[in-house]
C-alpha cells in the first residue's frame, strides 16, 4: 500500500500529496467533507469516475491540480483531512475476543463499502460493508476476506416496455483505491486452490476501509485456465459449477491467503453459505498440525467458527447434486480424505445419499454459533431448520438473532445530519447505539425538523429530474413523457419510495396491483408522487415482468410527471432516495424478509415506514412511529396481496396523506413531525450498526 501511495503521491503537486493517502482508504467515504474534498477538484472528473478518488487524482488535468494546490483554504481541508485519519488509527485497538495478531476474519461473497468498489449487489453485501466500516469506528481488529470480481454485478437498462436489460463493464483494479499484495520479497503473493481438476492460482488484492484491510482474492492470472480466470468475474454468476468454483476459492482460498499474510484469526465470521468450504482447509491444516482424526480436527475447527444466516428464501440457501459438488470440489474433500464427508456436512439428512448439499448446512453444522438476523427471522430460522437437530422442539433449536442495524455516518448525510450533528454533541456518533444520544432530538423546534426535511426532498427531487430526464432520453421514449420528469416532480410534494432488490417476494406489484387506485392518489386534491428502483436478477423471469406491470400505468393521465424508476440503482442512488422519500414503503411477503435495512437508512433522514410486519419492522414499530401492514403468513398468496395491496392504499389515503397536509398557522405538519421524532428516538439506537456490532461482541463472538 505504501509504494502506491507514494507513486500517486508523487504525481501531485505537493501541497495536495496528503490526498493520496486519504484517497487509498475509504474512511474518506463517510467522514464529513470527505467526497466534498475530491468533488471540489474536478466536479464533473469526479462523477465520470463514478466517485473513484484515484482515477480523479490521475485523470484530473494537471491545470486543475494545480488551482486546487494554490488554494490555501482547499490546502486547509486536505490537512484536516489528513489529521483525522492519522487520529483516527492512531487510537487504541479494542481489547477482548480479538486482537491486531489474532482478528476476527468477516467472509462474504460481497462488500458494499463504495460505489467505487463494483463488488456488491444489494443487501447482504451492504451490510458487510457497514460492518468492517462499523468495526473501523469501533477500534475492533478485524480483517475481511471476499473476491474481487473483475466485472462485478450487472448494470440495468430499461426498455420502453419496462422490461430489463443487463450489462456488465470490466473493472480494471490497478485505477481502484486498491494494491496488489506483495511478500518481502516484492512479489504478488499467491495461494493455489484446487478446482475441476485444476490448480487455480490466486491472487490478492488489499483495500482499507478504515483500520480494517479488507482482501479481496482473484483468479484472473495468465497461468490459469480461461476457465479458471472465469472464476472471480462476476457475482453471482449464473452457472452453477462456476458458482461452486467461486465458492471454493473464497473459503479454502480465503485461509490460505491469510495464512500466507501470517494472521491466524482468533475466529471467522461466515456471513451467508458462500465461504464455508474453507472448513476443509482449516480441517485439513489441524489434522496435518496435530494428528487428530477429522471428528477431533471437526471439533476444534467448529469453536472457531460463527455463522449469520441472511435469508429463509430457497433461492438464497442454494443446494447442489452429488455429480455437480464432485466434479468441481473432489479435490477439496479429498484434503481431508473423505469425499462422503464434504457431502455429507452438507445434508439435513447426512446418510441420505440422495439428498442435494447444502452451503448454508455446512455452514451450520460447522459453527460453535449460528444467528438470524432480525427477531422474526429467527423465530423462522428455527422452524425452517429444525431438522438439522433431532430430537429437539422448534424453541430448543439453537439458531440465535443479531437484528442487523446500518452505518450511521454513512447514510446519515445532507441536512438532517446537519440538524442532528448541532443538537446531538460532539462525539454522538460513538454513542449512536445509547437511547440517551437521542434524547435531545424531543428538544429540536418542529419547524426545524420540517425544515431539514423540506430541504433533503428538494434535492431529492432535483436530482430525479436530472436523473429520470436522462433514463427517458436514453429508452426513447416520447419528449412529452421525457419533459414530464423535470417538471413535474414537486419539492413541496409527499414523496414516496420503493427501491430495493427486485426479488418477487419484496412485492413492488403491489403498487401497481390496484391500478385505479394508484392513479387516484397520483392525481387527487393532495396529489402524491413515487419513486422507484431496483435490479431484478438476469435469471429471474418473474422479477423482471413486475417492473413490466409497474411501467403499464406510465400513460395514464397525470402519471408521467408524478412516478419515475430510476435505473440502474446503486449505492449512490440508495443513498440520496433514503434521504430525500418521506414515506418509505417495504411490503415483501411475510415471513421472507428476513431484516430489511432501507427502512433503517430511511428513518435516519427523518423518513417514515409504511411496511409489513416482518423483518425488522415487526419488531421496531410500536405503533407511534410509523405504520404497519399485518404481517400474518397466508398460504394463499393472491388473496393475501390483494389484502395488503388494500390495506397499503387505506393508510395512505386515509392516514398518511391528511396527516402530512396538516398544517398549522406557519406551516408545519405537527403530528407529522412528532411521528419524526419518535421515529428518529425508537430506531436511531437501536437500529445502527454501533449497537449490531456491541451485540455481536457480547453474544456472538465472545
């Protein structure tokens, strides 16, 4: 990391070489100012790179540079700059279970830590990404392991019919805030893993998300096979075997590699099936330390081992026949000498030869400890699993819950940051997890509160005018629909949101699904307007044919200046809609939300929920803080969403819709700002990634 830095560093002048340092760590992405720093050198450089700090500092013209460096104010910021974030690892590591020798070592498929960084698709990975930023406030020592996908997930195109198009964009990870790893030697360092009969070589590549280097292992190497470079090039790949392959290279390619870099974790944090192959590694290397048999190395490996479960969804929990896990992992199993053993650890059944396997039962009959991720969700992991543990009632089955929660500096941005960051106190932040931090929000004037949220919606719909004009112009759609877009959205108008994966059962039909209604409420005396984004997986037929159903009312009378789906949704859109919506709406199926963490995002910009109990919500609201669709399991499906779908137009007809109109003499919605306040009081503690983390040193990792 050091040389990168140095070569950048070099190439600046010199008042801006302290840049270089700041932009190889991601601290910079949610300390305040930190991307005001960057855009302010070249603003138009910077959203072009797609918010990448070292493609601006090696792009931007050197005239650009140069103005910057003559500004003794800008020169001011970037030393501030610069001093916080050697404060900030300068601070002590935080004493316990782990330590800068023995980390704990979070694995994950994805990380969703910067737009900058293509490796994430949606929630699971955005949620890793909070929690080494998370583990970086905290001072906890912690590494991350995960690939580095080469293109990365796809980017959405949407046609004049609504339907969805893919496309993928090769990353290039020498112009990422990135190195190669290298020994003392000055060469890459390597780990062989074996694949479908190959010896696939990786590399890796190391990223600082604050204090925690997260290292990110990758196959694309001239020495491997067409197939094996294949392998870490794009998430969630649709081939099965490849997906095996990927599975194989970050759980037994994750310990080597750290194994290599000389850091034997004090424990790994398996979040979600996708690394746990690397079991057999760590079986196999206890067995070759100590001349235990595989149940005595199984045992002593187990208590190293925690495991998160994210979803009770099939497609999440993914199993695969006894030819498909042999033909790419036979290798693997035979590290410990027994092939029935890998497939084996991976059946509800073990002696049922016939049954598929399971990554996400290996993962769980491997670990000391395993949790859910909200309340609700381990009342249904414990259903859904009570299998694996014979002889048990559903109540004994020992699969706890850590309700996730999200990164507060993160996506706390704009005004209300602003309003909370007067009134909070300084340092508030570090205790965004105690209810006592958010006392002073009762004490904040009404008007205020308004005001920071009138304000976050202005931007808000200023950007959807930008944003959805240009999505318009590129589908070819007719000029008066496209001009719609700009003119139409209302900065004084009630907006709502709907944005998330575009999984069928997070339910985005439902908005569509009572079509006169809809329109109604588009275009009644309090007209309302939407907003709405997401991605539905390449495979997944049934998912792309809601946004199809959605995309049938844009011609009705009034629709075309009050809705707009933006495409292509990403972290940096996610972030500007969680804070501008005043209502967010999550209305999946229960009992498959197994958390749910836009809500979160969106009640800490003052947005309210309007939301199904399940998930988070069924155990955050309590009826003062927003409102609840019944979260009641109906197996029959079409009657339960025309119920919801009812029940959702009920509340914001005859609640959500008066209330926000409701004004008193000067302006404000009274009862609207109040519900902001309890919203803000009720889920800023308990939903942030401070108290997730503290509850997963107390009851996790410990």
């Amino acid at each position: 990391m050091t040389a990168a830095i140095a070569e950048l560093a070099k190439s600046l002048p010199e008042p801006l070489r302290p840049l270089a340092r700041i932009a190889f760590d991601y601290r910079w992405s949610w300390a305040v100012g930190g991307a005001a720093l960057f855009e302010a050198i070249d603003p138009e450089r910077w959203a072009r790179t797609g918010q990448n700090p070292r493609r601006l500092l090696t792009e931007t013209q050197r005239a650009l540079l140069e103005r910057a460096a003559a500004d003794t104010d800008f020169v001011d910021r970037v030393e501030r700059m610069r001093s916080e974030l050697e404060a900030d690892r300068a601070r002590p590591w935080l004493p316990g279970v782990a330590s800068p020798a023995h980390p704990i070592a979070f694995c994950c498929s994805e990380f969703g830590v910067h737009d900058s960084l293509p490796i994430y698709s949606g929630g699971l990975g955005v949620l890793a990404g909070d929690i080494l930023k998370e583990a970086s406030d905290l001072a906890l020592p912690m590494v991350g392991v995960g690939l580095l996908y080469r293109t990365g997930y796809f980017h959405q195109k949407i046609d004049v019919t609504g339907l969805q198009h893919e496309y993928w964009i090769d990353t290039d990870p020498d112009r990422l805030p990135c190195v190669k790893v290298t020994g003392i030697d000055g060469r890459p360092v390597t780990v062989s893993v074996p694949i479908h009969g190959e010896h696939v070589t990786v590399q890796v590549w190391r990223v600082d998300v604050g204090r925690v280097p997260l290292y990110l292992l990758d196959t694309d190497l001239p020495v491997n096979s067409q197939v094996g470079r294949w392998i870490t090039s794009r998430l969630y790949e649709g081939s099965r075997l490849i997906r095996l392959a990927q599975y194989a290279v970050l759980g037994v390619g994750g310990v080597r590699v750290l194994r290599a870099l000389g850091i034997e974790p004090a424990l790994y944090h398996l979040n979600e099936g996708h690394p746990a192959l690397g079991i057999f590694e760590m079986l196999a290397q206890v067995q070759a330390e100590t001349g235990k048999d595989i149940d005595q190395a199984w045992q002593q490996v187990r208590e190293k081992i925690v495991f998160t479960t994210h979803t009770p969804v099939p497609a999440g929990n993914e199993t695969y026949q006894r030819g498909e896990v042999l033909t790419m992992l036979g290798a693997i199993a035979d590290m410990v000498g027994h092939r029935e053993r890998l497939l084996s650890m991976g059946r509800v059944n073990p002696q049922d030869a016939n049954e598929a396997s399971s990554m996400t039962v290996l993962a769980m009959r491997s670990s000391r400890h395993v949790n859910a991720v909200s309340q609700r969700h381990g009342q249904v992991a414990r259903a859904m699993w009570q299998t694996l543990y014979p002889g048990r009632s559903v109540d004994e089955v020992p699969i706890s819950h850590v309700t996730n929660g999200v990164h507060v500096a993160t996506w706390l941005r704009g005004p209300m940051r602003e309003l909370l960051d007067r009134y909070l106190g300084p340092g508030w932040l570090s205790r965004a997890d105690q209810p006592e931090t958010w006392l002073p929000v009762q004490d904040i004037p009404a008007g205020e509160l308004w005001a920071a949220r009138c304000a976050a919606r202005k931007q808000l719909t200023d950007m959807i005018a930008r944003r959805g004009t240009s999505d318009r112009l590129r589908r070819g759609e007719p000029l008066d629909y496209v001009e719609a877009v700009s003119s139409g959205f209302d900065p004084d108008r009630l907006t709502i949101g709907f944005a998330r994966r575009l999984a069928t059962y997070k339910r985005l039909h439902l908005v569509a699904h009572l079509p006169e209604r809809a329109i109604a409420l588009i275009g009644g005396s309090h007209p309302v307007q939407f907003v709405f984004a997401g991605k539905a997986h390449p495979d997944d037929v049934a998912a792309k044919e809601v946004v199809r159903e959605v995309f049938r009312l844009k011609m009705a009378a009034g629709v075309a200046g009050r809705a707009a789906f933006l495409e292509d949704y990403d972290l940096t859109l996610a972030s500007q809609l969680v804070a501008g919506c005043d209502v967010w709406v999550n209305v999946p199926r229960p009992p498959n939300e197994a958390s749910g963490t836009s809500g979160m995002k969106s009640c800490l910009g003052g947005g309210l929920q309007l939301s199904v109990l399940d998930g988070w919500w069924a155990e955050a609201w309590d009826g003062t803080n927003g409102w609840a669709i019944s979260g009641e399991i109906d197996g029959d499906t079409q009657a339960q969403d025309q119920r919801h779908a009812h029940a959702m137009f009920d509340l914001l007809e005859q609640e959500i819709v008066p209330m926000f109109h409701e004004r008193d003499a000067s302006g404000v919605p009274q009862r609207w700002v109040e519900m902001m306040r309890r919203s803000l009081q009720t889920h800023g503690p308990r939903f942030s990634a401070t108290r997730m983390l503290r509850d997963y040193l107390a009851q996790v990792y410990s």
